[in-house]
C-alpha cells in the first residue's frame, strides 16, 4: 500500500495539465523582460520612451495577426480570452440592439467564458440556441444551419473543445453563417499552437485567443474583428485599440503574446507530430492496461494534444489529488470548474451520466513533455486506478472464479 | 521547534499507533485552531501527513441566511479555507480541498431538516461524523495513500486486548469532551481514526498551537452548527425547502397542557423543540416548556418544568462501540445532549439496533431526535438515537 512516494517536489511535476495553462516559454520571458525594466514607456506617450513602447506593441500585433492571416489592425488585445470571448457576444449584441428580436446561437460544450456570456445575453434579451453534440463532441453543421432563424445576429463555435480536444467544423459552419449573412464567432483559445489558423478558411468574423495557453504570460489575450463587423466596447475610458478596449496597454503581457504567437507558428508542425505522438502512447498505453478505461470524444477528429478518460467506478477528485502526491498534474475538467459539484458540462453534454464524469480525467500535453515523462506516468497511472477502484464506497470486491475483481456497485 | 511544550503527552500511547508511523495520515482541517494544530503536531514530529479540508456546504446557496458579521465563524466559508490552506502552505505539507457537498447534503442536511420537521432535534455533527467524515472523507484520505484520517476531535481511542476491540474513550479535559458525537463510529471506522488531542486540554492545545507558530492559533472558536452559523434553524429549513420547491405549510394546531386543556394555538411544529420556554405566545403565570410534540395529531403539549422529567426513553440505530454482542442489562451513565451530565441509568438491549434506557433519576427534556449515548467510567460503551 505504501507507494513511497514524499511529498510532489516542485520541478519534479510530470505536468500533463496544458490545457489549463502553459509554462511561459524561456524566449517569450527574454522578450517580455524588457518592457518590466527600462522599457517601461506608456504606449500612448508622444515621447520617446512612449514611442519605443508603441513599436513593441505593434511588433506584437504584426505577429498575432500573422498567426491567424489577419491584418494587424484586426486585432483588438484583452486581458485574455474570457475577455475576447465576452467583448466578442456582448459587444455585436450590443451594437445590434436596435434590433428588436435577437437571437444568437452557440452550443453545450463551450466554454463558461461563452455560456457565462450567453446567459448574460439572455438576461438582455437575446434567445439563445444551445445545439447539443454528437456522442463524439462535435457538433452537426446542419444542427446550426436548422437554428438560424431571420433573428440570428451571432453563432459562436469553439475551435477546439478544451476538456476533450475535439475539432469543431469550423470551416463549414463559417460558410453556412456567410450563406446566412449572421455573424461568426470562433474561440480559438485550445487550437491556436496546435493547428493552423487561417481566418478565411475558417470563414469567421471574430476569434478569441489568449496568451497562456500557448506558452505567454497570464492576463492577455486577444480578439480579432473583422473590418465592419460591428462591435460595442464593454469598458470605457481611452482611445485605446481603436476605440474599441480602453485601459493603457498592457505592454509586456502584449509583447509576450507577440512572442508566444511568432513561436506557435514556427513551431505548430513539429510540435503536433511529436506531442500527437506522444498523447497516442499515453493513450494507447492506458487503454491497454487499465479494465474499463474509455476515451472521451476519441472517435472526432481532435487536437494533438489532448485526452479524456472515463475511468469507471474510479472517482476523479480522488485521482487527481492521488496523482498529484506522485508527482503528476492533471485535471478533472476544465480548471474553472474544478471543485465544484457539477459534473462536467461538456462529458455529460457527450451522453456520460454524472457518475462516468465524475470519473474522468483530462491530461493535456504540450512542447515541454518528453518520452521519459510519458513513460514514467504510464507506470503509476494504472497503479493509481487500481488503488482508488479497491478503495472505492461505490466499488465492492467480487470473487470471479477464485480471482477478486471490483465492480462498480449500483 | 523553539521551546515546544513536549508533544509526548499528546502522542498518549494510547492514541497514536505504538510503532513510529511511517504511513501517511490525512488530517481533517477545518481552518479552526484544533486541526491545524493536529496537523502542526504532526507534521513537526516528522509525520508524513496530507491535509484535507472538506467542502460541505455552498453557503451562496441561502443569500437570505447571510445575516451581515455572521460570515466568520462558520465552516466552508472561503475564510476557513483560506486559514486552512494557510497552515498546510506555513508548515509545506500537500493540501486539498475535498468536495463533498453533496454528500453532505444527502446525508445531513436533508435528514437534519426532514428530522426537524417529524418534530425532532437532530443532531447534524454526529450525522456528519458517522456518514461524511468518517466515511466520504475516510474514503477519500485511504483512496490517496493515507493509512488514516487524524482529526481535532477532543476524544481517545484505545485498543482493548482482551476484547480486541477498538474503544472511544472520553477526552482527558471533560470540559472539551467531544466523544457524545463520535457515538455511531464503527470499529472499521475507528482502526481508521486518530484523535491527537484527546490527552490536551483546550489551554494545552492553545499553547502548543503559539510554540508551534501555527497561523490560527489566536482564533476564536465557532460554536453554531456549521451550516447554520446564525443559529436559527427554523430559518435555515424553511430557506432550505423553499430551494428544494418543497412547500411548507403553515400547520397551525392546538396547544394543550399535559392535562388536555386546550391552552392555544400554535403556528406550525417545526416552530418548536423539546423544553423550549420562550416564543410560546401566551402567559400563564409559571414558566411553561415544550413537552410534547404530537406530529400524529399537529398538537403541541406544554406543562411546568416537572412535566419535562422523565425516567425512560428509547433508543434506535445503536452504535455498540465496546461490545460485539450486548449483554442483557448494562449499568451506565447516559448523556442525552451534549453538555448533559451523564446520568445513571440501567441500559437494556431490545434488539441488536435498539434499547431501553431507565434512569435512576428524572431527566429534563429527554428530546426525541438527540444521541443517548452510555458511558462506563471514561469509555463510550455505545449510543444510539432517542426515538
């Protein structure tokens, strides 16, 4: 019983949880650095030291819009991506409200920063179309195209699904929104780094991104809008970003941003075949030894990665803090939701009952996992399962010709 | 360790496993002053501990409870947390907090709230114990590698060798003694269980809690039951029903006097607890109690304070701690509440879950609802619920 294991030793984390935040890249740190120090100019000054500030931010801005094939004035820089995604819905509705009966549509696997908002829209007015995915978390273009009615001023899609890394169909839903003249949000936040994102393909009118989730600091992000898609501001002050996000520019957090975004860009291909290796190891490995072990979302198309695993009978708050005392960080769900009662929204929006989500866990790989890491997780992992599943109240111990198994009871 | 008080004392051979512990121990933590000095013990002998602080109740759920200032001293509130998570980060020992509101919420809020609208007064920190804390959480401290759950429990534990069986015993300060609600507690519960302060009293844990540097060790102890920090039950169920879209009629009825006069009427039973005095709307010269509450027939009988004496009551669902079998007739001393001065009293079993319990003397307010719970000089021999 004794798994010898001390307390988790800070550097020594077998850190599987990018999807919840990354390490800030050595290169985007180096970039950033100078804007703390001498560097510290207000990019709205007329001075020079303001001016040099200005030239940072519109390195910034080249590169973030060279990430998506955007021009530099599309893009509107936030404090992150629950910003982008919040200036993105209350800001069109807002600019539309001269319309008396509005409707926007979305579907139930966002997240919270888009359902949060949406609810917010309906307290405002707005109905709101909630389209429920398939078993495999993707939701049906034809499902979306079926919702519009004449009201419809917004569909917002996510990218990629945060918790289970499925791919929505973008490209198809941002032609059915074209055909319907309805404007077109996507929250990028989970695919920017991990696949190309190439706005006119994608066919949207506004995208959110944030910093953190592709190795850049905490606190930025940003929002690009398509010229004449009409937008409100949701703060008031300055003429910053075009009227349209007051408040002095967050020089360094927009620099490191810049800098994470040129990285994801030189690096997008090596880092998805190598970590898309790595994620199907883990996975493969996983299946293979652990009974009743189910991937979620496994049959879409999905982000390298990422992978959500129903281990049934087994509780997931239980194995994530047991993971975590051997030096393995991983998640239940998406963070925001973490220690909360709600089973995820997203696995039960996929057919899992209360029990399987509460069961589940999410591990997220990215540029800095290596082999060594993989392989030393696949070891405890089972032994962990194994653990929690013997001690479980809702397991009991039933001998099958003269070999003890448990199964779940209920 | 700058001139600590000695630790051994608490350690009591008695309590704490004989041979060193090597195995890790997950220690319950409120946030208050008893636990985290359970885990500043602990972690200070070089015990490999893990601190858990269990989330039981979103207190965002009943706005209208939250009566201004009553904010900290209750538990979850995100101040205990904090203190919680304060101690764990101090000392550097791994900390999480578990949630287990909805555990929580089967088994003590709704049979706490169901309890006291059948007219009886539960008692929700011996629920919490039996099915929450030594159950979800004991659950949860073994699924992550921990052999036990150690908890600031003012109470012992001592295995017996001629019975082989595990004990509660009183704790050494009689004025801190928490064993009353640690009566439903199993022998697989209690092989599982430790209480480091059972030999410490209050002023000796406050002193090793300032030696020890521990953050909490100043703060004032909350008395309320968790969930209802403002004391005021009644409020608290019908907030709680009227989340749960469960309407509760105003049931007005008679009041009558342990002879059957109709004195009155009340508004609803629920309004209502065994021995209660004031609120009863109507003067009559004497003080007058609560007797009897008569869900069958909505009435509610009040009498003098000689009415409120009783010699017997039953007693369901007992905990046999000392004893695998009963004996047929036991001579103890039976708490019927908390504070209560156990009384002598003869115990007999009806059953394997229930029995009967003759006092040698009239208590006041035997209350249907409450734990008896029947001592053998220090030891818990086991309790029940007073039917």
């Amino acid at each position: 019983m004794d798994d010898g294991a001390g307390a988790p030793v800070e550097g020594l984390m077998i850190y599987l949880d990018y999807n919840a935040t990354t390490p800030v890249d050595a290169r985007v740190l180096e970039a950033m650095l100078p804007c703390l120090g001498g560097a510290f100019g207000n990019a709205s000054s007329i001075h020079s030291a303001g001016q040099r500030a200005r030239a940072a931010v519109d390195r910034a801005r080249e590169s973030v819009a060279a990430l998506i094939g955007a021009s530099p004035a599309e893009i509107v820089f936030t404090s992150g991506g629950t910003e982008a995604d919040n200036l993105a819905l209350l800001g069109l509705a807002a600019a539309r409200s001269s319309q008396t009966k509005m409707h926007a549509i979305t579907t139930a696997v966002e997240h919270h920063a888009v359902l949060n908002a949406c609810e917010e829209l309906e307290r405002r007015g707005v109905r709101v179309t909630y389209v429920r995915p398939g078993p495999d978390g993707t939701v049906d273009p034809d499902d979306i195209r079926r919702a519009i009615t004449p009201e419809t001023i917004l569909i917002s899609v996510m990218h990629a699904n945060n918790e289970i890394g499925t791919i929505q169909g973008v490209e198809e839903i941002g032609r059915i929104a074209a055909e319907a003249d309805v404007y077109f949000h996507c929250d990028a936040v989970q695919s920017a780094g991990k696949l190309r994102l190439d706005l006119n393909r994608l066919g949207v009118d506004l995208l959110s991104l944030s910093a953190h989730k592709v190795y850049g600091p905490k606190g930025v992000g940003a929002l690009y809008v398509r010229p004449g898609t009409p937008l409100e501001p949701l703060f008031f002050g300055g003429h910053h970003e075009r009227d349209r996000r007051p408040g002095t520019e967050n020089v360094p957090g927009i620099v490191g941003l810049g800098k994470a975004a040129e990285l994801a860009r030189a690096y997008l291909d090596e880092d998805a075949s190598r970590i898309s290796a790595l994620r199907d190891r883990l996975e493969a490995a996983l299946l293979d030894s652990i009974p009743d072990a189910r991937i979620n979302g496994g049959r879409a198309r999905r982000v390298c990665n990422t992978t959500n695993i129903t281990f049934a009978g087994a509780g997931g708050e239980a194995l994530l803090i047991a993971l975590d005392l051997e030096g393995i960080a991983c998640s239940t769900g998406a963070a925001c939701s973490s220690g909360s009662v709600e089973p995820s929204h997203v696995l039960t929006a996929i057919g899992l009952s209360d029990d399987e989500a509460r069961s589940t866990l999410r591990f997220s790989l990215g540029r800095e996992t290596t082999r060594e890491e993989i392989d030393a997780a696949i070891k405890v992992i089972p032994r962990v399962v194994e653990r929690i599943r013997s001690l479980s109240p809702r397991t009991r111990a039933v001998a099958d010709d003269g070999r003890v198994r448990t199964v779940p009871v209920r | 360790m700058p001139n600590a008080i000695q630790t051994e004392s608490a350690a009591g051979a008695t309590t704490l496993c004989n041979a060193p512990c090597q195995a890790r121990l997950a220690v319950a933590m409120s946030g208050g002053v008893d636990s985290s000095t359970v885990a500043a013990m602990l972690h200070q002998r070089g015990q490999a501990i893990i601190g858990l602080t269990m989330q039981l109740w979103n207190h965002r759920r009943l706005p209208q409870l939250q009566d201004g200032g009553a904010t900290q001293h209750r538990c979850c509130s995100p101040d205990d947390v904090y203190d919680a998570r304060r101690v764990a980060e101090h000392f550097g020992f791994p900390f999480y907090v578990v949630n287990l509101e909805r555990e929580f919420e089967q088994s003590v809020i709704r049979p706490f709230a169901n309890e006291y609208l059948e007219g009886r007064t539960p008692i929700p920190c011996s629920l919490c114990n039996n099915h929450v804390k030594f159950d979800s959480l004991l659950a949860m401290a073994r699924q992550i590698g921990a052999e036990k759950i150690a908890t600031g429990h003012y109470a012992r534990i001592r295995f017996n060798t001629d019975t082989g069986r595990r004990e509660l015993l009183r704790a050494r300060d009689e004025s801190k003694d928490q064993s009353y609600f640690l009566f439903g507690l199993t022998q697989e519960q209690l092989s599982h269980a430790e209480f480091p302060l059972g030999e410490l009293t209050k002023q000796e844990v406050r002193e090793i809690a300032r030696s020890l540097a521990v953050p909490v060790a100043e703060k004032p102890e909350s008395q309320e039951i968790c969930f209802v920090p403002s004391g005021n039950y009644v409020r608290f169920i019908e907030g709680y029903f009227q989340e749960q879209h469960t309407a509760l009629a105003d049931d007005p009825g008679e009041i009558l006097s342990t002879s059957g006069e109709v004195l009155g009427r009340h508004n609803g039973l629920r309004h209502y607890t065994v021995g209660q005095r004031r609120g009863l709307g109507f003067a009559t010269g004497r003080p007058m109690y609560v007797v009897e509450i008569d869900r069958a027939q909505n009435r509610l009988v009040i009498g003098e304070d000689a009415a409120l004496h009783s010699t017997t009551c039953e007693v369901r669902d007992v905990n046999w701690i000392a004893f695998a079998n009963p004996p047929e007739s036991i001579e103890a001393r039976v708490r019927i509440r908390h504070r209560h001065e156990a009384a002598e009293a003869i115990v007999e079993p009806l059953s394997q879950e229930a029995a009967r319990v003759t006092f040698r003397e009239p208590q006041r307010a035997i209350t249907p609802g409450q734990g008896a719970v029947f001592y053998l000089g220090e030891r818990v021999l086991g309790g029940g619920w007073i039917r």
